[in-house]
C-alpha cells in the first residue's frame, strides 16, 4: 500500500510539472502574439522580426524624435536585442554580459541588475569581438548564456538567481555568444569555437531546474548527432556518402579530391559525421574537431513540432587538413524539440573552403499552401526549403557578384563550385566573394506576411584567402589560413535588400558603404528598421526601398532594431556599440590588412565616417 501512495505522489508531481510547463509554454507563446511585448530574441518563434504595430507609419515616421536612452557602461559590440515584457525592458551588454531590468513605468529606473562574474581570460576565446546575442524570457525567468559557457535561469521580477548549469569547456577553446530560445519547457543554447578545433553541439536543458534533456552534436556518430533511420526520408540523396572522391593519393596539394557524378552517389548511408571525415592530417580523428559551432538563431513550428538551426565552419580553415564532406557542419538541422532526434538535415557548402558559416537564421513562413523555410546563407545563396521534409525549393544567388559556385543544382542540392575560387594551402587565391564574412553573417533578416518579402541586410566583401599550416593545440587557435578583404563589385562593402523568397529573387537593394550590421525589423504599416556601421538608425519603405527617416546614434550598430508599446504609445529602438567581426578591429586599434581575421583592412575606412567606437547603449525614438 505504501508503495501506490509513493507512486500516487510521483505521478501527481509528473502532472504538476507537466502542467506548471504546459502554462508556462502558453504564457509566452500568448506574449510573442502580443505586438505590445517583444518576448522573443526575434519577436516569434518564425523569427521574422515582424510585428503588426502601425502607428508610426510612412506618413508621420519623420518626425521620430529620441524619446529614451539608456548607457550600457560597457565597450565592443552590442549584438541582439533587449527583451521587452509586461511594463520592463531587459538588457544585456557585451562581455562581461552584464543584465540590466528597466522600469518603463518609472522612467526605466534599474529594477535589478545582474553583474556576472567572469574569468577576463574567456574574452581571448572570442574569435570575433566580446559580443553576447541576447536573452531569453519564459516560466517567469530571464535566461543568460553567459561568454564563458554557464547558462543561468534569473527571476524575471527579482533578478535573483535560479540555477545555472556550464554548457561548455573552455578549457578546449570553447565559448558562448547566442542567445538562449525557449521552446516549450526547454531552453535551448549553443556552442562557439569553430576556429579552435572545438566540437560543437545544441543542447536542451528543463526549464525549471536546468537539467539536460537532450544534447546533439554537429559531427560525429548518429547516436551522437542524433540522427536515426527516418532521417532525410524524403531526401536521401542529402545523406549522400561523400560528394568527393581522393583523386591523387589524398595529396594536399590542390585538387586531392573532385566533386563525385549524381550516378556515382552512395546513399542512404551511416554515421557520415565520421565517414565524411577523410585521411585527416594533424588530429587523428578529424570529426573530433570538426566545429559545426551553433551560435546563431533558433525557430520552431509547434504544429511540426519542429526546430530549425545551423551549424558552423569545419574546424581549421585550411581545407587540404580535412579532405571530404566534413558533415554535419555547414548543414541546416529540423530536429524534434522534445527529443532532439533529427527529421532532416541539408549541408550547404560541403567541404568548405571559404569559413562560410552556416548558422544564419531560419525564417519560418508560408505560401501557396506550403510550409515554408527560408534562410541566407554566409555562402551568397538565398535558400527556401519546405521545412516538414527539408526538399528544396528555390538556392540563388543573393547577389551577382557571388562566384565561388556558379549555381546549386535543386535535385541532388550540390553545389556547382568554380574551382578557379578553391583555396589550398600555400596558394593565394584571389577575387573569391563573398569574403569569409559572407553575403550575410548573424545579422537577421525579417519577414513581413503583409508583403510577402525578407528583408536582409547585406555584407558586400570579397577577398583573398591563403590556407596556412597550422598545427592543433587543444585551447588554442587553429585557423589557418591569412585574408584580406576588400569591397565587391559595387564598390561599396554593404546593402540592403527586400527578397523573394519564392522566386529567388531582389524586390529592390540599397548600397551602403559598409556592411549593414544591424537586424531588420518590419512593421505593419510598411516600415523597415535597421542601424548602420557608421552610426545611422534607418527607416525604409517596405515595399520601395526609399529611405523616409535616420538618426545618428552614439556609436555603430551591429544590434537588432525592435518595437513595443507602452501605454498605448508606439516605441522603436536599438543597441548600438559597434563591434562583431566587422567592427572588432576598430576598437581594438588593429591596422595591419590581415589583422581581426581580415577586417583591419577591409573597414579601415570605419575611422574616417564618424563611426565612434564601441560605448553600449540602448536609444529608443518615439513619436
């Protein structure tokens, strides 16, 4: 008898918590449809940066005038976006990632802080400046993913810690920099450190106390990747066995492997996190260090049950070290949020030369009856898949100017490289764009169902690439390879454009000078925001491109512009602090061209355009 009590009262606490998760699921779910909140690091689990909000509107968003703004405290680049909820605004800041909780009834009076206490050592792990992509809210609790790995859950209303947990090592190189997405009673974080040999994974931890439920990796076994017999069922050409075949005893001196005939392709195959890996040099096993970092955004469709992400560069950016596909990095994951188990999985540029990364965001929508995907890839291409199977349905080229690949082929998804664009060690290849930047890095895009459109700001670089020896050290930089950079074809190193994701095509594209940092946000009355490297706020027709209003801001923006109310009052805002990759060698003072993993010299120009370096703050603009 005392045994079914003691059973009576687990399975009523399993209830409890089920229940208490289920409420706390539909409580943010019930926030990210309130356009009056902004709960969510990309407003909804879409990611699409829209809300319906149209009081500021084309008629009268001229006369925006700063209404607030808030001093951070902190230098370097000031990524993502605050989170605004019930009344409070939270803000992080770049390292040390500090958190600030702002009355917006009080004339944001600090409420509570959060001061974390780190190792200053974490910040030589940050390849690309001290930047931090945010928070995340959900069950009362504000989620930080701190640089140095620990993931920590704070009350919403006191700031007082909850429980935290250490995500990675960083001991092996490993670092920290996305912000945490709640999905349903999970929070889910990533991992950074693809230029340290690192092996990265996603990884799901319970809501209320913080432990793990489930982890995948980005290369590896499929028990490790999570990847069971459904996976690609529909696509099984994506699980190809290797798209290159060794053509010369696996001689690193260019050329050591070809592209394989469609005819040729062997699939379904096994574990190609590992198979994919071939004749590794420097380290024994290469998927051991393969990267596949996943420090960018995260979606989810409840109806799907699905979440969507990608993964990282393949370790070392010397591509003769790591001959073959080098799966699963550079791939696009949907993966079953309570379990993690992959239902697909698309590789974007196998075998990549170039460190175009794969971990942009993806865009959930749909059109035409279709459940629909659409992600911009550092690579140059626009993709749009159909996110229940992954089958793709549109890969062009964002811009002309892309050449590494002439085109990707729809049926087999392979892309059809230039080798005149290759890179291999000891040979300076010349003219590859985009540069290793990308045509778009972690700046997201938005979407707007009123128009059907994305709307993406854009990277117009290329560069030189010269793949280098450089041997592996646990905990140390593993690179290898020296860039410059310099603007493309357009001669400017920025854009902006409005796209159609089904056609694969621009609507309209604005230069900018530099590269356009900043996240997008689209509103309901047609409206585009995003900041620019060179200290400008930005208003643009949706639907034509014209610029209709800026303001100057302190410094540069690499954050993300969002919207909310407050007492039936319509705000815009921004972080500004400039940094990330384009503007860390600004405030570190480098010069030399290769210096900031090409950026010195290709935004040397950053210091003549009054673009002021890093101080943080958050400027919002009212009516």
């Amino acid at each position: 008898m005392r045994v079914k009590t003691i059973n009576l009262a687990l399975a009523a606490s399993l209830l409890g918590a089920m229940a208490s998760s289920a409420l706390a699921s539909t409580d943010l779910e019930k926030l990210m449809k309130d356009d009056g909140q902004w709960a969510h690091p990309r407003k909804d689990y879409s990611n699409t940066g829209y809300s319906s909000l149209a009081q500021i509107n084309k008629d009268n968003v001229k006369n925006l005038k700063y209404s607030w703004t808030f001093a951070t405290g902190v230098t370097r680049g000031h990524e993502g976006a605050p989170l605004v909820i019930d009344g409070v605004m939270y803000i992080h800041t770049a390292f040390p990632n500090n958190v600030y909780a702002l009355d917006l009834n009080n004339n944001q009076k600090i409420i509570w802080s959060y001061f974390p206490k780190q190792d200053p050592a974490v910040q030589a792990l940050l390849c690309c400046d001290n930047v931090n992509r945010g928070l995340g809210y959900g069950d009362g609790k504000i989620f930080l993913q701190q640089n140095d790995g620990v993931l920590v859950a704070m009350d919403a209303k006191t700031g007082k810690k909850v429980w935290d947990v250490k995500v990675v090592d960083t001991k092996s190189g490993a670092s920290t920099t996305n912000a945490p997405h709640i999905i349903k009673d999970k929070v889910i974080t990533g991992c950074s450190g693809g230029e340290y040999g690192v092996r990265c994974y996603i990884t799901a931890y319970n809501i209320k106390d913080g432990s793990l439920v489930w982890r995948a990796y980005s290369t590896g076994s499929d028990a490790d990747a999570l990847i069971g017999k459904d996976f690609n069922k529909e696509n099984p050409h994506y699980s190809a066995l290797s798209l290159y075949e060794d053509v010369n005893g696996g001689n690193k001196e260019g050329g050591s492997f070809k592209a394989l005939p469609k005819e040729k392709l062997k699939f379904p195959e096994t574990d190609l996190g590992i198979k994919t890996w071939l004749k590794p040099q420097q380290v024994k096993n290469g998927w051991e260090h393969g990267g596949g970092p996943t420090w960018g955004w995260y979606s989810y469709d409840p109806a799907l049950n699905l979440m969507y992400y990608g993964t990282g560069n393949p370790g070392t950016w010397n591509p003769d070290v790591r001959p073959g596909d080098n799966k699963w990095s550079m791939t696009i994951f949907a993966r079953d949020a309570d379990t993690g188990m992959a239902r697909w999985g698309y590789q974007m540029t196998p075998h990549d030369e170039w460190d175009y990364d794969g971990m942009n965001e993806i865009i959930l929508w749909d059109a035409e009856g279709k459940k629909l995907a659409t992600h911009f890839d550092r690579n140059g291409f626009g993709y749009t898949f159909d996110r229940s199977n992954g089958s793709l349905v549109v890969a062009e080229k964002m811009h002309p100017f892309v050449n590494w690949a002439k085109s990707i082929d729809l049926k087999s998804g392979i892309p059809q490289k230039d080798p005149k664009y290759s890179t291999h060690q000891d040979y300076n290849a010349q003219g590859i764009c985009p540069s290793a930047l990308g045509v778009k890095d972690e700046q997201p895009a938005a979407y707007s169902p009123r128009t059907k459109l994305f709307y993406v700001p854009l990277n117009h670089v290329c560069m030189t690439y010269e793949p280098t020896e450089s041997k592996y050290i646990a905990g140390q930089p593993w690179v290898g390879a020296t860039l410059t950079m310099f603007a493309g074809p357009d001669g400017v190193m920025g854009g902006f454009m409005a796209w159609d994701g089904l056609k694969g095509k621009s609507r309209w594209y604005n230069k900018e000078k530099f590269s356009a940092w900043g996240g997008a946000l689209v509103t309901g009355s047609d409206l585009v925001f995003y900041g620019t490297l060179d200290r400008w706020f930005k208003a643009l027709d949706a639907k034509t491109g014209k610029e209709l209003w800026k303001a100057q801001v302190g410094s540069g923006v690499v954050g993300n512009a969002i919207t909310y109310t407050h007492k039936g009052k319509q705000y815009v805002g921004v972080l500004s602090g400039i940094g990330g990759w384009a503007g860390v060698a600004m405030n570190l003072g480098l010069e030399n061209e290769t210096d900031g993993l090409g950026a010195a010299g290709g935004y040397k120009e950053l210091k003549d355009w009054n673009a002021a370096p890093g101080g943080g703050a958050m400027n919002v603009f009212s009516l």
